[in-house]
C-alpha cells in the first residue's frame, strides 16, 4: 500500500481517502473510490479536505469478537480490561463479548453489577457481559437477561468451576433462558449434541463455541440442514494448529478444546459455510503459567486473529467477504448487536509482518503464531467518530468503550 492513515490524536480528522477499497457487504457496499470523513462520519463532499492516499488499502466495518476472556475479576495478573480491549483495539475489534468463567464467575446480579462498573471504567472498545448458567441461579437469570450479552453453558472442561454436568440443569436452563435472548455452549462430543437437542426442544436457539472437531462440524451442518436453529464459531488456532504439528512447548500446547488432527483442522476448511463466526476465544495466561507444572489451557489472540484470517485469503481458502461476514455481519445478527455509528477499521490487506509476543499489547506477552509471516495488518480504527487506533498507537482511553446493551451502565 502506497499511503498511510495519519495519527489523529482528537476526533477523526476530515480528510480523503483516495482511492480505497470500501467494503461493506451487509449494506450492498463495495466498492474503490474516495472515503470522505468528515467530522468523523463517512460521507459529504470532498471540497477543501486533506487527502491521503488509500490506494491498496480496504475499510471494512468494526469487527467483533463474541468470544473472549478479560480475567477480571480474579486473574488480573493475566488481563484485565483495559489492557484486553486495548489488544482488541490493535487487532481492529471494537466489539469483545467476554465471558463469565471469572474468579468469582458472573453468575448473580451482584457480580454482573461489579463486572458492569469495572468495564465501564476501563474498557477501550464496546463491550458485552455474559452470564454463567449454574445450579444455583436458574430461577434468577431471567431477569438479568436484558442485561447481558447471552448465557453461556458449559458442558466440557474449561478454566474455571461453570461446568456442568447435569442433563436436567441443562434441559431447565434452556427452558427457562428467554427464547429472544442469545444462549451458547461450550460443548463437545456427546455433549454437543446434547446441547443442540436441549435448546431445540426448548424452541430456543443456541450458538455453539469454539468447534474443533470433524464430526462437531458435520453434526452441526446436519442439524442446520434440518431447520434446527443452530449456529456456531471457530477459531485461528483449531484451522491454523494442529495438535501433532503446532511446535508450541508442553505448557503451551494446552487450550479448550484442545487442538486435533489435521483431518479435523481440515474437516473445518471444508465446511466453512456452516460456520457462523471468527472468534479468538482470546484466553490469557502468564508465561510462568505456561512453563509451570499446572498449566492453564488458553491463547491469547486479539492481535493476530485477522492477519491470520487475511493470510486465508490470500492463500485462496476465503474471501474478503467470508472475512467481514464472520466477524462482523453474523455476529452483529446472532447477537443481536446494535450498529456503532461512524465506525469503521482500516486494513493493509497486502503487509507482511511477524507476530512477536514482546510486542503485542496484551498483558499475557506471548502468542502460539510467534514468528509467523503473516499478510494483513489494521492501520486504523474509528469508534463513533473518534480513533481508537492508529500509528501502531492504541488511542482510546479506558472508559471509552460502551456496554452494548440498553439495560446495562450506558453513558
């Protein structure tokens, strides 16, 4: 790319970006031509404004990541808000939806009350708050709904105590979650199936996380070819990893669900129309954790995520609209998110350049893509007309980021 966006310390300045490529495949937008920004909206007339030179550069919209792990509160040591949603601003998201297998894990009102405070505080990008399914708060997670993100179910072994192992907790919480909130699931195996079967019966949806395995994919694309109401996500390491060939030490193998075969890394290339989303299941954990004798499963992946989704598309195994559409079109859809008004990421889809751990700003300095080369790199973000990123620099400050959802801490 020929050009590059300036660092705008203020509000997005009025400039021209000349000869861009603009994509936007939800709203029927495609096109190369002139970006005009003016007081931080996209549109107006060009007289009298800077120009910068765009040529071999996209503007996509914001992305999202409905699938991460921020450690707060209990694991700060590992992340915590400011500096997650400052890798997610790096990385070109300006939505995360984390999770709630937190220590204490979000599960009650008081803590969904505490976690909506810190974020409010000290998120750099738009967030949303999941909440946990367990035994003890069926009864009173209805009420909560409105403010949150969805419901996560964990049927499978993760980090944390979510997990559940009851088939009729499972079946009285897709039954008493409400129908037009969104529900998900970590579950593999047998438990996927289980899961599909609970919700279906329920008449509710549910989104499956992290698919890893072959036959998780093609039980998912026989119940989505069946009218069952099911979507799911995979992440970078299951397609770009396998457990034979990853090359990460012991300590660093250990993610959930854990890396497979390249069958199954395969088995998920080639049903990638029934995947829903691009989620990081962005997962911190110290280097000393790593290396230790106990160590904790999880990656980090805010930063790397959509240089290694780029790299597929050069590579010929995705489009730029697969692109878009998996981490912003379809997740806005299953979550029902509202839009982000003047909003939008930069991207240098042809730049190569090498994960380094050192260098990444999450607090867990470490990525499983060390040393990758890989093609396509964020160059800017604009959230609501302001910059959250450019020049390599993370610009929005903490408490930047709004709770996306209307009955939590809006400003």
């Amino acid at each position: 790319m020929s050009g590059r966006l300036v660092q705008r310390p203020g509000p997005a300045a009025d400039v021209v970006i000349r000869g861009a490529r603009v994509l936007d495949p939800a709203a029927g937008i495609d096109h190369v031509g002139d970006l005009v920004v003016r007081e931080g909206r996209i549109g107006g007339r060009p007289d009298g404004l800077e120009v910068i030179d765009g040529r071999g550069m996209v503007v996509v919209p914001g992305l999202v990541d409905v699938h991460v792990h921020l450690r707060v509160p209990g694991r700060e040591d590992c992340e915590d808000i400011a500096t997650g949603s400052r890798a997610a601003a790096a990385g070109g998201f300006v939505t995360v939806l984390a999770m709630p297998n937190t220590q204490p894990p979000i599960v009650d009102a008081a803590a969904l009350a505490a976690y909506e405070q810190a974020a409010q505080a000290r998120a750099r990008c738009d967030y949303g708050l999941y909440l946990g399914a367990g035994p003890g708060n069926l009864g009173a997670l209805a009420a909560l709904a409105p403010r949150a993100a969805g419901l996560k179910l964990y049927l499978d072994s993760t980090f944390g105590d979510l997990k559940m192992d009851s088939l009729d907790l499972l079946i009285a919480h897709c039954a008493a979650w409400p129908a037009d909130r969104p529900l998900l699931a970590h579950a593999e195996g047998n438990n996927l199936a289980a899961a599909i079967l609970a919700a279906h019966l329920a008449g509710r949806a549910i989104h499956i996380a992290h698919v890893s395995r072959q036959a998780e994919i093609e039980l998912i694309r026989a119940a989505k070819l069946k009218g069952f109401a099911v979507t799911c996500e995979v992440c970078p390491h299951h397609l770009f990893l396998t457990l034979k060939e990853c090359g990460l030490p012991p300590g660093y193998i250990e993610v959930r669900p854990r890396l497979a075969a390249q069958a199954d890394a395969e088995a998920l290339w080639a049903n990638l129309e029934f995947i829903d989303c691009f989620a990081t299941d962005h997962a911190p954990h110290t280097r000393a954790e790593k290396a230790g004798p106990h160590p904790p499963p999880g990656y980090p992946g805010l930063e790397t995520a959509l240089a290694l989704w780029l790299t597929a598309v050069h590579q010929g195994r995705l489009t730029l609209d697969d692109v878009v559409a998996r981490m912003h079109t379809n997740p806005r859809r299953i979550f029902r998110l509202p839009e982000q008004p003047d909003t939008w990421v930069e991207v240098d889809p042809d730049q190569a350049w090498t994960p380094r751990g050192a260098a990444l700003r999450s607090r867990a300095g470490w990525t499983p893509f060390e040393g990758w080369i890989v093609r396509g790199r964020v160059v800017g973000v604009t959230l609501r007309g302001r910059p959250a990123y450019a020049g390599e620099n993370v610009l929005s400050p903490p408490g930047a980021g709004r709770n996306l959802h209307p009955a939590g801490l809006n400003r």
